[in-house]
C-alpha cells in the first residue's frame, strides 16, 4: 500500500502467490488479533490486496480448537474465511479454489473443514 503497487499485483497477469503474511494481505480483509498470535491489545481489520472477495487467515499455532474460540465469527458475518493450520494451502485459480492440508471454511460463524483437491 505504501509504496501503491497493490493495483499493479492485482491487475498482473503474472503468478502470484503469498505465504504467510503474503497470503493474508492477498484477501481482501484480514483480522490482526492477539487470537490469532499478533502481538497486540486490541483486534483490528486491515484491507489486503483484495485478489478475490475473501479473508484468509494462516498462522502456524492454528488448529481447530482456536477457532471454535470464535475470534474470527465476527469477520465471518461480513466474508468468508478461509482458516489454514500449518502445512496447508489454498490456491485459487480462474474462480476455482483448490485445497490442500487443514482448511476451514468459516462462514456467518460456522465452521466446516474442506476436503483437499489436491
């Protein structure tokens, strides 16, 4: 953002792809949380690029019992999150969106685990 390329990645024909960080600031929002392992006192929702009309949420600690805390329900009712434990991915490609590993969908706070595609 600062720098103002987010137009230019978004519009690129070129591949891209985001780890970490990188892949939660493709989403179109994202929540900065103490719940989520930032370091911080109070929860926030920041823009990303906006690659497609989803949060995206990837934390090494993440697991199924963290969500059920429900630090993510509130985003939820706005978009859909898309929560990946460690050693997970998502790639969405032509509108299609492809799993591997633990992924959840958290949607109008309720949680589904997708199968993999791949």
């Amino acid at each position: 953002m600062e720098y103002e390329l987010s137009d230019a990645i978004k519009n690129s024909n070129a591949f891209t792809m985001g780890a970490s960080a990188g892949a939660i600031n493709m989403s179109a929002k994202w929540l900065c949380s103490k719940n989520g392992g930032h370091k911080v006192d109070t929860s926030t929702i920041y823009n990303g690029i906006g690659f497609d009309r989803f949060a995206y949420e990837s934390h090494s600690r993440l697991d199924y019992a963290a969500l059920v805390q429900g630090y993510l329900f509130p985003l939820s009712e706005e978009m859909d999150v898309y929560a990946a434990e460690q050693e997970s991915a998502m790639r969405v490609k032509d509108g299609k969106i492809d799993i591997m590993g633990n992924v959840y969908l958290i949607s109008h706070s309720k949680i589904q685990k997708l199968a993999e595609t791949f």
